[in-house]
C-alpha cells in the first residue's frame, strides 16, 4: 500500500492525528511502524482494526484484549490474528506488553472508555478513542491535561467528520 492510500485510510477512520505521535522520535522503532494494541476486538473495534490493518507497511498489531475474547463476535479478528498475545484485562496487557506497545486503539462499552485511555496515556502511549470520549466534561479536561503531561495525543473517533461529504457541507454553509 502507498504512502498516500495508508494516510487517507487512516483519515477514514478518524485516527489521522494520532500519527505523528506515533511516529515520534521517541516512539519510532527501528522498523519504523507504529505498533498496536487493540482494547475491544468486536463490533465498532473490529472495524477499526480492519481499516488499521490495511496498513500493514506503517503500523501493526501487537496486542488484542477484550474482556469477552473468545465470544462469537470477537472470533473474526482472532481469527485474523492467530498469533498475537490476547488478554481479558488491558491492565494485565499493559503490564506484559508496554514496552512493545506505541498506541492504543479503545473500542470497549463506552463506560471503560476514559478508564481505559488514561490508563495508556500515563504509560506514554497514544491513543485513539471510540466515540464517546468521556461521559463528562471533567473527564475530557483530565483527558486533555494528561496528553499535556505525558506527551501524547488522544483521538476521539467520529468517521462522520472525516470523509468529503462532512467538508462539503461545512463549506456550504459558511457561504
């Protein structure tokens, strides 16, 4: 895939401006892709994943978890990552894997949302989040002040925003 499919790709699925994080000098390794972990594996998180991968030349997986890994709806993607580590608590995947791991995919309930992106943003890691960020404006404001802190972004994702159509329509009503 070329540079340029892999960027508007991304752009598809709202995770742009996590790229240059991930792609940091503190975080680029020596193969220069941006490693992956994924915190939900099905529904919404199994679409990501898909669009993520299709991306093979600039990032990778690294780590699955999802509390209900193994459930009929998580097996597509374990099915398409046979070998990577799985886990059930992203706690326990953390504390295994955080030196293997650059950004985070939250794809979980929307409860775990914010629990789940804090907790990556103090190990350093970017993070790309599923719509709903956070259930209060409090939570957004940590949120924000923790990717001051640590040095990392957070993404919310909303596809809505990222294709032509959301472009077109802002411009016709600015005129």
């Amino acid at each position: 895939m070329k540079r340029r499919e892999f960027l508007k790709a991304m752009a598809a699925a709202g995770a742009m401006p996590l790229l240059p994080a991930c792609f940091s000098a503190k975080s680029c390794k020596a193969n220069g892709k941006v490693r992956l972990a994924a915190i939900g594996t099905g529904a919404q998180a199994w679409y990501d994943i898909q669009q993520l991968a299709k991306n093979g030349d600039l990032c990778e997986f690294v780590a699955l978890c999802d509390t209900d890994i193994g459930a009929p709806h998580t097996l597509a993607c374990l099915k398409r990552f046979p070998n990577l580590p799985r886990f059930r608590d992203f706690r326990k995947m953390f504390d295994a894997m955080a030196d293997q791991i650059d950004a985070v995919l939250v794809a979980i309930p929307d409860h775990a949302h914010f629990c789940a992106a804090m907790h990556a943003m103090r190990l350093g890691k970017a993070v790309y989040v599923e719509k709903p960020l956070a259930h209060s404006f409090r939570e957004c404001e940590l949120l924000m002040a923790a990717e001051k802190k640590y040095g990392v972004v957070c993404q919310m994702g909303n596809q809505g925003h990222s294709g032509d159509n959301f472009f077109q329509y802002r411009d016709y009503c600015a005129n």
